[in-house]
C-alpha cells in the first residue's frame, strides 16, 4: 500500500478518535459542572418539562431503551470498521479534475442540503446521548441532549420537506439499477469502468427514501413519544418503531458520511461548488450523459 495511502488511513482514524475523544472530554466538563444524577432520575425529570405521565412510563422505557441501546453499539462500531477495511482493501476512487465540469447540485440544493446535514447529524449525536444516558451519567447533559434532539428534528424537517422535493424526479428506480447493484456500484475494484447509474446511483437513491421517508416517520414516532398523550401500549410501540428505524438510519448515515468524505475523492467538493468533473460523471453517472 502506498505511503500517502498510510497516511490517509491514519488521519481517518485521527478523526474517529478526536471526534469520540472531544465528545468524552465535553461530557465529563458538563458533568462535573453540573452533577450527575442517576439514569431513571434523568427520565424522570423529562416528567417535569414534557408531561406528568411520563414518571409512569420512565422504569419500562429504560429497559426498553437498554436493550436496543446494545444493538447500536455493533453499528456505531462496526458499520465504520467494515469501511476502515474497504478503505484500506480497495481504497478511494480518484478521478481527474480537469475538463467539462457538469453542474450537479443549484446553490439552493447545497443550502438545503447542509441545513439538513446539520440538524440532522446534531438529531443522531444527541439521540445516542439520550439512548447512552446511563453510561453518560444520565443528569443535566442528558436532558440538554434531549432538548437539541427535539429542536433539531423540527429543524430537519424544515429543510427536509423542500429538498425532498427537488431530488424526487431523480429518485426513482430505474431498470439499469439492478446491474449496478450486481457489479457493487464499481466500489470493489479501483478500476475506473463505467457503473450503470443516472445523476444518482441505487445506493444514492436507497439513502434518500430512507433518510427523508424513514426521517419524516422518526419524526412522527418522536413526536408522539414526546407528547405521551397515548395510551402506555401504544406508545411503547411508537418507541419500538423509532428505536428500530433509527438503527437502520444511523447505519446508512454512517454508509453516506464514508461515501460522501471518503470513498469518493472530490465528492464533498461537488456538494460545495456545485459542479462535478466529466470524468467521474462518465464513470459513476455514465447514463446521465448518454
Ligand atoms: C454531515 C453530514 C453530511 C455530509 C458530510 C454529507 C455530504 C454529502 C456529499 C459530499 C454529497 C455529494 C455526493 C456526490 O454527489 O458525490 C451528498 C449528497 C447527498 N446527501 Fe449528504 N451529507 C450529509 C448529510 C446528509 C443528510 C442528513 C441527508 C438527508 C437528508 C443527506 C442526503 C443526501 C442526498 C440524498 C444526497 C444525494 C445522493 C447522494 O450522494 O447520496 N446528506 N452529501
């Protein structure tokens, strides 16, 4: 493997370690700050700002939460290992920025986009903070977490709604996706053959049924839950879908952050210029040309 190859591997886990380690180090600084408290007095404080309710509810939504709360453990690690590997296996496609540059992505498609990038990847920190309250210490940080939970998933949708509607044209399955999917999208090999795709590929396409459909019903189910005006049953179902949903959403915005960062090389620079080069137009989006 190539030295520069080296070094992008170690700054990739620079990153994950700086990220996981300012996260520990910010929870610690807020919890001596304000004293911890134990998990089920966390959500039991939830009771005093969402509703009296919720102090019934709070012992079984904890062992609830508990157990799925050990199912995302696996993704949040794994899911980014198998892509350590791939990155390391295979490495990033590079394509040639030189020639035609064909334009993607408008200016308000950006805007939107990074709108939703932001609410969206404060909603999944701060979710796991609140599935994680235990280990976290539960207390002031938790029900902080909480807060920006709820006020960035109104954020997202916000954002969400209209930048669903400029990409749904190009959403929808076409006959040639099935190929691309056989072929692994041309991310097995390095090597730069044409991959059967329009301006979004099938994996492109999955990402964006789940993160705005699958978003909009993690925001119903949220909100719901929030409320606790249903009856314990049927919340705990609600609780259920959002818990379960949710570990399939962080999966694939784990998928889409090491595709759009690093898989790819140039991709994060098309979602801020707005352009892409011909090159990898014509490798990874040949049907848009043709
Ligand atoms: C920090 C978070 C995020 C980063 C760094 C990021 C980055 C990117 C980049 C670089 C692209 C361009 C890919 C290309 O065409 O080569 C892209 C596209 C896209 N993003 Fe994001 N994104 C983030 C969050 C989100 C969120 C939260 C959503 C869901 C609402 C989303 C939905 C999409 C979709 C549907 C596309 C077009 C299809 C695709 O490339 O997957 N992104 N993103």
């Amino acid at each position: 493997m190539k030295t520069s190859r080296w070094m992008e591997v170690v700054n990739l886990c620079l990153l994950f370690c700086f990220l996981g380690g300012g996260l520990a180090y910010g929870a610690e600084m807020l919890l001596r700050g304000f004293g911890a408290i134990s998990t089920v007095q966390a959500f039991k404080e939830f009771g005093v700002v969402v509703s009296p309710h919720w102090q019934a509810y709070a012992e079984d939504f904890i062992s609830f939460v508990n157990g799925v709360g050990r199912l995302y453990l696996p993704v949040i690690v794994g899911v980014p290992l198998v892509f350590l590997i791939h990155f390391v296996a295979v490495g990033p496609k590079g394509f040639e920025h030189k020639g035609r540059r064909i334009s993607f992505y408008g200016l308000f498609t950006r805007f939107l986009h990074w709108m939703c990038a932001i609410f969206f990847s404060l909603v999944v920190v701060s979710g796991i903070m609140v599935l994680f309250a235990k280990a976290l210490g539960g207390g002031s940080l938790v029900l902080s977490a909480r807060g920006v939970h709820l006020f960035c998933a109104y954020g997202f949708m916000v954002f969400a709604a209209p930048l669903f509607l400029i990409w749904l044209k190009d959403m929808f399955p076409a006959p040639y996706d099935i190929k691309w999917l056989l072929c692994g999208g041309g991310y097995l090999s390095k090597k730069k053959v044409e991959v059967p795709a329009g301006k979004f590929n099938l994996g492109q396409k999955m990402w964006f049924w789940l993160a705005f459909v699958g978003g909009a019903v993690m925001f119903y189910t949220g909100y719901v839950v929030s409320g606790l005006s249903l009856p314990q049953a049927q919340i705990a179902g609600y609780i259920k879908i959002h818990l379960i949903l949710g570990l399939f959403l962080v999966a694939l915005f784990i998928t889409h952050l090491y595709m759009s960062l690093f898989a790819v090389k140039g991709s994060l620079k098309s979602m801020i210029s707005g352009y892409k080069w011909e090159e990898e137009v014509r490798v990874l989006h040949s049907r848009m040309l043709k």
